[in-house]
C-alpha cells in the first residue's frame, strides 16, 4: 500500500467517526445537570441541530452572562453602524452618476 492509501484511510475514519462523537457529545449534554464550559458551541446557538434532526434551539443549562450579553449588543450595534454607513456611502455613489 501507498502512503496516500493511508491517508485515505485516515480521512475516511475522521469522515465517518466524526457524526458519532458529535452525537455521543450531545447525548452526554443532554443528560448532564450543569454545564460549565463556557465555550460551549450548543450553548451559544452555534450548532448544527436541524441538520442533525434535533429541534432544539440551545442548551440553556447555562445562560449567558450579563458581560456576554452586553458584547452581542455591542457587536449588534456595530453592525448596524456599518450597514448605516455602507448605505449612506452606497447613495453617495448612487448620486455621483
């Protein structure tokens, strides 16, 4: 055997392993009491539930703090500054023809 058949191999370990940890990981949040990591993708909503059949929304086991809450705000204003200014910059060109 080539040493690309056995990165093949490999790749197709990881390809096909990769669904069972992702539901063996959520399976184990589901049942679990608290939830202290921090980073947790299904806690901020950045998951992959509906293409993994699962409905729910996030985990709510641990709710964001009040210093997590203000950043998604400011991060939110941000981005509406930056529409406001990317449109006012849009009718400025729209003008100059």
């Amino acid at each position: 055997m080539d040493y690309s058949d056995y990165i093949l191999i490999a790749g197709c370990c990881v390809l096909f392993s990769w669904p069972l940890v992702i539901l063996i990981w959520r399976i184990t949040c589901h049942f679990k009491k608290t939830c202290t990591w921090k980073k947790c993708p299904y806690r901020h909503h950045d998951h992959m539930s509906l293409d993994m059949f699962w409905m729910e929304i996030g985990c709510d086991k641990f709710p964001p703090t009040p210093d997590e809450i203000e950043e998604e705000e400011k991060k939110f204003d941000q981005l509406e500054d930056l529409i406001r200014e990317l449109d006012r910059e849009n009718k400025e060109k729209q003008n100059k023809k």
